[in-house]
C-alpha cells in the first residue's frame, strides 16, 4: 500500500513586511518539498532559503522574504 506523501507549508508575518515561509517534509518526500519551493521562488525570487535538518524525522526548508 502506498504511503500518502504529505508536505506542510506554513506562512508567518515577521515585523515589517517580511514573511517567513516553512516548508516541512519527510525523506521520502524531497520532490514534492523541491516543487513547493520552486513554486515559492517564482512568486518570491529575492527570498533567503535555508535547510535545517535539526527536528527529524522532518526536514525543514526555510524561505524569507523582504518586501
């Protein structure tokens, strides 16, 4: 039986006019995350991307904006 594959996006305002988007996923899911922030990147190209892997067994990726 396949497993549901299932990412998570969260969307929070930090002070002024930034936003902090979230990106979690599990390892089996690197290509759905890839596309989400692919997607992302179109709507936000000067955002700062950062990848932590320090709550397993879920794999973050981090995009903030300034605008």
């Amino acid at each position: 039986m396949p497993r549901n594959r299932k990412i998570d996006i969260v969307f929070r305002h930090k002070k002024g006019d930034s936003m902090k988007i979230t990106v979690a996923y599990l390892p089996g899911d690197e290509q759905a995350a890839t596309a989400a922030l692919a997607a992302l990147r179109r709507l936000h190209p000067d955002g700062k991307v950062r990848k932590s892997d320090r709550h397993p067994p879920y794999l973050h990726i981090y995009l903030t904006t300034k605008q």
